[in-house]
C-alpha cells in the first residue's frame, strides 16, 4: 500500500510541475482531482466586450464570453 502511494505523490509532483508552468502564463487552477488537474484561462477583451455589446444588443457578447474561455486537463 505504501508503495502505491507513494507512485501516486511522485505522479502528482510530475504533473505539478506542468501545471506550474500554466499557472506562470496566467491559467488558473480550477479544480485537482485524483485523476487529473483541470486549468482555465480566459482571453476576453474589455474593448471587445463594450464594441459587441452596443453593435449586437448583448448576444455577440455573450457568445463571446463563453468562446473566449478555455480549459486544459492535465492528467496525473
């Protein structure tokens, strides 16, 4: 048992170390789970944001919102 552990906290610090690099070019850690780690990052734009909102009545906007997000897993 002790051994599996141990594989499992030398397998965590392995994809702790991809993680840090993320984490550095601004992801953000959103969840950790014994599978995997999950990051998010978010590309939005103010100025796009205030141009769709008056040019599209709020729909662009909100489209834009959720294709400017993204997420990346990195498996343990």
């Amino acid at each position: 048992m002790k051994e599996e552990e141990l594989e499992k906290k030398e397998a965590r610090d392995k994809a702790y170390g991809d993680v840090k690099m993320y984490l550095a070019n601004d992801w953000e850690l959103k969840e950790e789970t014994p599978e995997y780690f999950l990051l998010t990052k978010s590309n939005q734009s103010t100025l796009v944001h205030i141009i769709l909102a008056l040019t599209t009545c709020g729909v662009g906007n909100v489209i834009y919102y959720f294709i400017s997000k993204k997420d990346k897993k990195i498996l343990k």
